[in-house]
C-alpha cells in the first residue's frame, strides 16, 4: 500500500512554510517517530499533536485533511522592523521564538522580579562588578526570574530578528537571535529588550519582536528601549563615545576602551560599540577588529546556551518538549 499519509502532512506544511527536513531537524516530532505511523489513525492523531505544540499550528485544522492550516493565536505581537519589512516575513521567527519562549518559561523555577530603572539595575550589579557586562546582565535575568534563550533555528527564508521578548501569565522571557560572538553585541540587545520590559512595552500573553536594535524605523518605544539599555550600561541614556577625530590602530582601541571602562565603569565592548555607532558605518571593521583583540576567544552564544542549561528545571517539560526546546537552542542532552 503506498502511504500517502506522510506526503499530505509535509506537504500541508510546506505551504506555511515549514518543510520536512526543517521538522525533522528541529525534533517537531519526536525522536522514536518514523513516518510509517501516519499510516494509524491513533498515531496520525499522536504526531499532530506534536507538530501542533512544537510548531503553534492550530490543532484542529492539522487534524482536519483538508482544512487550511492556521497557526495559533499568540496574542498581539509589536514588529520593529527596518523600513521595508513586513510582518509576514518575520511570523515565522515569531513562531518558533514563542514557542521557545514559552517551555523556557514554563520551565522556570525562580520567581519573577520586574526589571527595576537603569540606573537602579546598574547600581545593583556595580555593588559585585567594574562594570554592568554581559554574563552580569544574563545572571541577574536568570536570578530575578526571567530566561534568556539564544534561537537562531528558523524555516528556511523567514526574516531573523536580533530580539524578541514575551510575557506569558505574568512572567517575560527574552530570546536573542544573533549568532555575534562577542558578547558586547549580545549585551546591547539584552539590554534593550529589558528596555522594552521596564517601560511596559511588551503586552501581557503577547511579544515584542526587534528585527534590529538601531536600524528599526524609530518610533517612541525604541527610542526608550534604546535609551534604557545605553543609561543601564554607561551611566546616562545619552552618553555618545567618540575618538578625538583620528581613528586609531585596532590594538589603541581596545587598550583606550579598557582605561575608559575602569574610570566609568563601563564595560570595555561597548564602548568599542558606542563609539562605532557614534563615528558611522565605516568604524566597524576596526571596532570588531578591537573586539577580537579584547576577547580573542568569545563564545556569548555558547554562555547563552550554558545559562540555559543549568538554570531552566527540565523535569517541568514534557520529554518531546524538551527534546525541542533542546535541540532549536542547540542545548546538548546529558545521559
């Protein structure tokens, strides 16, 4: 008998823009399924549910043969997006973000404290540290209640954000999405979605998504975002950082960052990064070359994926859960 089962289910999903390989590389399914199983009711009926809780596909239309497939209903969502963007580019991101989002939350044991004002958070961490960086920022999430997730795993042709915060019954959870590996990229994000958590930004049982974090057409809650994340990390929403008009070596860079780091106590990446975004585009290359120099070895992402680990309570998640959360992170499953 030929089974057309799995044929009709990919090929359903492909039109929404999922594709089979992409299922099957993120565990939508879980991992002792074969596709022979489409072929029982009960097991045809047991994979749905999975594609359904993994991929926020609405059940009822998966479980129907030929019924449109709708996605579920997240809640509002608020796009920041670059100017010629639209929403529908970046649904999939938001799919996948969210869901991930909401095992990390589900998953949590510490309770949540709601993010204080920059410069109060910043008091808080300068008591322990020169400066607020970023493992400083990422523990006091985790320790106040709030996960921070590294995603990047998405359908093939969606739009990648660089941040995506949501709130699910009272508790936010914050995704990043860039693969930089310095973490003082890392860190401007993490900040500007506490920004966006501070000021209200991000409706309760709905997200927010920042395709980019300076190039967003501007509107009044980036413009906050920006300057809670700028207040948190130097002191001031608008401290400006720039060379006395000749660009200096790379290895100049980092060394004047570092000095002016421990007499502000400003973490030495961004001011490397403030200063890039106050002298142009052109500055990049010399400011990332001033990174590597300062962190020759970088790993946030990896630091992401370890806080992770060690922070979320597995044993909440359903196994398939789990295996997902696990796997779109690019977490490793201890024995």
């Amino acid at each position: 008998m030929t089974a057309v089962a799995p044929i009709s289910v990919y090929e359903r999903l492909r039109e929404v823009g999922f594709t089979k390989h992409y299922i099957r590389k993120v565990a939508a399914l879980p991992a002792w399924w074969d596709d022979s199983l489409w072929n029982d009711p009960m097991s045809r009926s047991e994979g749905c549910i999975h594609l359904s809780r993994h991929l926020g596909i609405d059940i009822t239309t998966l479980l129907h043969p030929t019924a449109t497939l709708r996605l579920k209903d997240f809640g509002i969502c608020k796009y920041k997006k670059q100017a010629g963007t639209h929403d529908e580019e970046l649904l999939l991101a938001r799919v996948i973000a969210t869901r991930a989002a909401q095992l990390a939350a589900a998953a949590m044991d510490q309770p949540y404290s709601s993010v204080p004002s920059a410069l109060a958070l910043r008091s808080a961490i300068l008591e322990n540290s020169p400066w607020v960086g970023f493992e400083q920022l990422l523990d006091w999430c985790w320790d106040n209640g709030i996960p921070v997730l590294h995603v990047n795993n998405f359908p093939s042709g969606a739009k990648r954000p660089m941040g995506f915060t949501l709130r699910v019954n009272g508790r936010p959870a914050i995704v990043l999405c860039s693969d930089k590996a310095q973490p003082a990229w890392q860190l401007f994000i993490l900040a500007h979605e506490l920004g966006h958590l501070y000021h209200g930004h991000v409706p309760e049982n709905g997200s927010l998504m920042d395709e980019h974090v300076h190039k967003n057409e501007p509107d009044d809650e980036e413009i906050q975002a920006d300057q809670f994340a700028v207040g948190l990390l130097t002191g001031s929403g608008n401290r400006r950082i720039q060379t006395d008009g000749r660009w200096p070596k790379a290895s100049t860079l980092a060394e004047d960052a570092r000095q002016y780091g421990l007499r502000n106590q400003v973490d030495p990446g961004h001011v490397i990064l403030n200063c890039a975004h106050t002298e142009g585009a052109n500055f990049y290359p010399l400011a990332n070359a001033a990174l590597n120099i300062l962190h020759p070895t970088a790993n946030a992402v990896g630091t992401l994926r370890k806080r992770m680990a060690a922070n979320l309570n597995w044993e909440k998640l359903p196994e398939d859960s789990s295996d997902f959360l696990m796997t779109i992170t690019r977490q490793e499953k201890s024995e």
